[in-house]
C-alpha cells in the first residue's frame, strides 16, 4: 500500500508539493480553506480593471483531478507534529507525512481596516477595483500606497507587489487622462524600500518614481491608519482619498498553536531539506516556514515552490531508504519580473550578485503571459519549463 502525504495548505507551495508527491507515487490528499489558488502575481490586474478574480484563480478540484490526488476543500483548525495530522472541519486526518503550507498571517497595524490590500484574502482585490473605480469617477484625487516591514522577520515584507501596483496605476489613469488630477505617494517604513533586490533596482525603481510624478515617503515608521491617512510615529499624517497598503507576514495563527517548533516571528523551524527537527515524517515549505538564508533573503512564490519540491523529493528519498538528502539553500534567491503598466524588469539577486535588466513594453506582456502560462501547466495543458 502506498504511503500517505497529507499537504496542510493549497497555496504555490501546497499545490506544487501535492503534485510532485502523487508523481513520486504517494497517496496524496490536499487540503485548503479555499476551492481556488490566487496566483497573486497577477492579481494586481484585477485592481486596475484589466482581469476579472477568475482569470488570476485556479480551480483545485479540477487539478487535484488532473494529477490524481485527493482534494478536500476545508479549514486547517489544528495541527499536530506528533500525530502527524491537521483537524479539518472538526475531523483529525493523519499520514505518514504531514506538510504545513498553510502560508503566514498578515500583521494587523493599529486602523488597518481602513485600507485596501492584495494577497491574502483573493477578494481583496475586488474590493480594492471598486474603490479605485469609484475615486476615478470623480475625477481627481490622492492615493497611498506602501508596505510594512516584520522586525522579527524582515523575510516577509512584501514590497514587489506594491511597486508593481503604483506604477500600474499611474499608467492607468495616464490611459484615462486622469493622471494630472491625481496625487500619488508611496510609503514605507525603510530607508531604501526594496533594497533586498539589491541597490540597481532600489535606484530603477526610485528613478522612475521620480520620472513619472509619485512622491515618496520613505524612512518613517507607520504607527497606524485611520479613515482618509496614514499615520506616522513621529506624529506626521498623509491625507489620502485611498490607502492601499501591504502588511508583512508572521506564522498562521495554526502554526502558532501547535506543538511545531517556531521561530520569533511564528514560522514553522526547518531543516534545510525542509524536515520539521524532533518531529519524524513533518515538513514544512513556503510561507509557513521559517526562512534560511542570507541577510536579504525574501519569500516568494518562486522560492515555495522550490521548497515543495525539495520536500517531495526528501519524502520520496526517505520512502525508498535512501540516505541523501537535497536542500533548498542553494536556490534561495530573489527572481522577479517586476511590472510597470507600460513594460517591465527582470531582477534577480543570489550570492553571486544582482542584476537588473529593463524589458520595455515586452516584459509587460511577458509577465501578464506568465499568468496563462502557470495555469496551463499546473493543468497539464503544457509542458512545465525550467525555472518557471
């Protein structure tokens, strides 16, 4: 009888970590709270009216169906390392492998509510058309946009998809004629937001804020929101008709709660090879898990995907008796194509250095591209290329 791997999550790392445990031959069940993957790099266009929320989602029954696993859609109410199991909708499920992918939390800063997100909730995306569709009817307006940090794991920033908001949203209210009516400003906590893509993009990036008009506040920690502003510990306040901001990640409240070793921040402690330490048959990929690395290490999709196959690859090892093991940390790096509305750059950063090379119009399309790419290979429609 084959083995059984129960996937606690069905994020980048989850699907990615199913589908490569049925292919070594395990017995295969998925769980996640949600029937469709996000692909949030992507989703960014729903904010600005160019997708709808069901071109950027995929459906998880139809791929579990593709690649013969099971799928259960349901909330992951508790896990356990020593059983080896999550509770489900009030049922413990166990396995001979047990992988938490269940992703992190997004810190809550003091007002929160009063402002608009991507990631996380899929949703949140809609909500955040509506209102960006509703301050463009009126014509004129000041929108913020920034991101936060995690003191206890700066890992966990997401500051890619903001850049990547602001600058689409400047190009769509140039296409609308709108631009000279609308004040943009971008905020961040850091000194040089960014700056774990390495100093060439941080300079791009600024250089291009400058060259189309978004002001920038930089340097300033953010003590809180309220209705209409952003709020700063040293007392300054930025009046804005809408704020959208990005918060930084810590351990799901799940992990939290289990008897899992945790890092400060609540990720999920790993080995490099993504095994659980003291707990035999448990790993742990993607957002859950607590990072390795260098100093400007960050999480990313890319990366959660590389994990779940170091895992799968690890399990199918350890199933077969062999000693070997793989690790992860020789892939950590930061790879992006970052959008700018009207084009794009690729940035990658790894040990060996960065780089960061403009793709004027082209790296537009090749990023909205990558979108219909991921969904067609995950549904075995096509080849899956390295690296992507």
């Amino acid at each position: 009888m084959s083995k059984h791997a129960l996937v606690a999550g069905g994020g980048f790392a989850g699907l990615e970590a199913a589908i490569q445990l049925r292919r070594a031959g395990l017995d295969v069940t998925l769980v996640s709270n949600r029937p469709a993957l996000c692909i949030y790099p992507i989703s960014i266009w729903v904010a600005t009216g160019e997708r709808q929320l069901d071109d950027v989602c995929l459906d998880l029954a139809d791929a579990a169906r593709r690649h013969g696993f099971r799928f259960v859609v349901g909330e992951v109410e508790a896990l356990s390392g020593a059983r080896r199991s999550a509770t489900v909708n009030g049922l413990e499920l166990q396995a001979d492998h047990l992988v938490v992918a269940v992703g992190g939390e997004k810190l809550r800063p003091r007002g929160v509510e009063h402002t608009f997100s991507l990631g996380g909730d899929p949703a949140g995306a809609q909500r955040l058309a509506a209102a960006l569709s509703a301050l463009m009817a009126k014509g004129r307006g000041r929108v913020a946009m920034g991101f936060g940090g995690n003191p206890k794991d700066p890992s966990a920033a997401r500051g890619g998809p903001a850049f990547e908001l602001m600058f689409n949203v400047d190009a769509l209210l140039r296409r609308r004629g709108l631009r000279d009516r609308f004040e943009l400003t971008f905020f961040a906590p850091m000194a040089s937001p960014g700056e774990r893509m390495g100093q060439k993009a941080v300079a791009a990036i600024q250089r291009m804020f400058g060259r189309v008009g978004v002001a920038m506040r930089f340097g300033k920690k953010i003590a809180g929101f309220e209705p209409g502003a952003v709020l700063f510990e040293d007392g300054a306040r930025l009046a804005s008709d809408l704020v959208v901001f990005l918060p930084a990640g810590e351990g799901a409240p799940v992990v939290k709660a289990s008897d899992l070793p945790r890092s400060e921040a609540g990720f999920v402690e790993t080995d490099p090879g993504c095994a659980v330490p003291g707990f035999p048959g448990v790993w742990a990929i993607g957002d859950a898990a607590a990072l390795q690395g260098p100093e400007w290490r960050a999480k990313q999709g890319h990366l959660a995907e590389v994990m779940a196959r170091v895992a799968a690859r690890n399990i199918a090892a350890a199933e077969e008796g062999r000693a070997e093991r793989e690790s992860y940390l020789p892939h950590v790096g930061i790879t992006c194509l970052l959008d700018m509305g009207h084009g794009a750059a690729y940035v990658h950063r790894d040990g060996r250095g960065e780089r960061m090379i403009p793709l004027p119009v082209v790296g537009h399309w090749l990023k909205k591209g990558w979108g219909g790419y991921y969904k067609l290979s995950k549904k075995k429609l096509v080849p899956r290329l390295p690296g992507l």
